[in-house]
C-alpha cells in the first residue's frame, strides 16, 4: 500500500506495450521536468546537456518541447548515446568536440553526467543571468575557480532532487496530450530475470549500447 496522493490512476493511457513501456518512464521523466522548472528554462534559451541516460535525454526533449528553449547541445561520451539523442539536440558533442569548439554563450546547463569537472570548465560561457543545474550524484566535490564570473553575472547553481510539485500529473497529461514521448528513450525491453541477468552480467553492452532498459516480469 501507498498514500493515495503518490497513487496514479494511468488505466485510460493504455492501449498498447508501447504505453505501458512510456509509462514506465514517468519517474525519469519527472526528475528532468523538475529540473526544467528549477532552471526556469524560457522560449529562447540555449541549452547545454552534460550525459543523456534518461534524464538527460528527457531533458534534452523538454526543453524543446514543453519549455521553449531555442538551442539544445549534449555532451556525452558514449557513442551511441550521442547517436540516439541527435534527434532531440542541435548538435551532439564529445565532451572533447565541445570543450575544444564550444557554441558559445549557453543560458543554461544540466548536469546529469556526475562529472562535475564539467561545471568547472563551462562556468565563463554561462550567460549573465544563466542558471546550472546539478542533478547526478557521484560523490565527487565540486570546485569553482570563477567565483567572479558567477558573482558579476548573477548565476544560480541549482541542486535539483526528484520529481515533487504534481510532476507525476503533468507528464501523465502531456503525454496523454501527445506532447511527451515518454517512450522514446526504451532502447531494450528484456523478458524476465534470466535475460536481466545475462545484462548485468556485460556491464559493456548494458553502458555502451543503451539508454533505457526495461524489465517485463509475467506474472
């Protein structure tokens, strides 16, 4: 048993595995929603995303659709990632490709890599105004080396937790709406244990070639 209020009643979304696959996606989802709305991203802003596992790249997709934001860039080192978010950026960089040649002024970072060295080296081309969010955890320290820059420019650096404030209600209405492809992110679906297990077991194929995978357990 839960608290109804964390309760949701999704039976009028299905009509397929496709929907209960996008379903399964609300919580990664909500995670990247909030962190929109911590980083008050606005029609025009330009967006630089640091790693696009499921968060990263539904941030990257709510940016652009649901909040307005005008230039979307990723950052993010694995290949195929980088090849399964161009879809949803305007460009798709190494963090090698985008430190050396940088798009210029960005409005606003997302950090979900954990690689906070991202934060330190990206701080002179934030924006005054501009706002970084800090989603991954690593349990690596954070150290800044432009305090001026960050003073002199009135930039917020945002730590961004969960999915509170009705998240849940407002993916479960912009998917119904059409509006978030929730499903977009499902790279592997595997039926049952074993084939989790066989996963789990080739750390390369599960980080080198996925985004999302989910689980199908049968009753």
């Amino acid at each position: 048993d839960i608290p109804a209020s964390l309760a949701h009643n999704i039976t009028e979304l299905v009509h397929s595995d496709r929907d209960l696959q996008a379903l399964s996606c609300v919580e990664p989802a909500g995670v990247a929603y909030v962190a929109c709305q911590n980083a008050r991203v606005k029609g025009g802003d330009r967006i630089v995303i640091f790693g696009v596992g499921p968060i990263g790249l539904f941030a990257a997709m709510a940016t652009q659709l649901i909040f307005g934001a005008s230039s979307v860039y990723i950052v993010e080192p694995v290949d195929f990632r980088r090849k399964f978010a161009k879809k949803w950026c305007d460009r798709a960089y190494t963090p090698e490709e985008f430190f050396n040649d940088p798009p210029g002024k960005i409005d606003v970072v997302i950090e979900a890599s954990g690689v906070l060295e991202n934060v330190t080296r990206i701080l002179r081309q934030v924006n005054a105004n501009g706002r970084i969010v800090l989603l991954a955890r690593s349990g690596v320290s954070l150290m800044l080396d432009a305090v001026d820059h960050i003073i002199t420019n009135e930039i917020l650096l945002i730590g961004s937790r969960g999915h509170l404030r009705g998240a849940f209600t407002d993916i479960l209405t912009l998917y119904k709406a059409g509006k978030f492809p929730l499903d977009e992110v499902v790279t592997t679906v595997l039926d049952g244990p074993a084939e989790l297990c066989d996963l789990l077991n080739s750390s390369t194929q599960l980080f080198q070639n996925n985004c999302k995978v989910l689980l199908r357990l049968d009753q």
